[in-house]
C-alpha cells in the first residue's frame, strides 16, 4: 500500500465505519468516540490510539508514518505529536521528518555494520 497520510487514514476511517455510529466503532476498537471524530477530521491520536485505529482500518502504520520497514525488521522508532494546538502544524511535520530522517539513518548505519 503506498503511503497514507493522517487525513486519508481519517477518510478511510470514516469510509470504513459508514452507517455505523461513532459510539459503536470506538466502542469496538476501543477509543473514545471524541477521539475517533477527531480522527476523521485529520487530527493525530496519541501513539496507542493511532496503533488501534490503523488495525480496524488495516493500514500498515509504517506507512502513515513514512517508515520503509525491511522484511522481518520491527521499526525502533515512531514520531508522536499528540496535541496539535502544542505545536504548529508545519513545525510538527518538520520535526517528524527530521526524527524519520535519523531513523533511517542509523538504519542504514545498522545494515552497513551488520
């Protein structure tokens, strides 16, 4: 699956739940209902949330994440901002990518010394 950003895992939520109300799924996946509209709306969840809600939808959290994991390697690293109004959106995504960037990084630096 090519990549997903958090506005499409929100679309693909909502998509998925259909007629279903909001109170029913999160009582499913197990969230709160305030936080699965955010979700829908575009908003990031907190690290747990975000790993649940990627399981109903069954997306491949790497790949919200921009994180290319090599077959059989578990990523070491995740990038979490849980409250949006905390930071600019556009520092957010700037800090997420520099933390990703480091992280493929040392990936890389791992498969050299290996």
């Amino acid at each position: 699956m090519p990549n997903v950003n958090i506005h499409m895992l929100g679309q693909m939520l909502a998509q998925k739940r259909g007629e279903l109300g909001i109170r029913a799924v999160a009582g499913e996946i197990g969230v709160s209902p305030a936080t699965l509209s955010r979700v829908e709306r575009g908003f990031l969840p907190d690290l747990e949330t975000f790993s649940k809600i990627c399981e109903w939808v069954g997306v491949d959290p790497a790949s919200v994440l921009g994180v290319k994991v090599k077959s059989g390697q578990i990523p070491k690293v995740a990038v979490h901002f849980k409250k949006e109004s905390a930071l600019a959106p556009g520092t957010a995504k700037a800090l997420a990518e520099m933390v990703l960037a480091a992280h493929r990084a040392w990936l890389l630096s791992e498969t050299e010394v290996s």
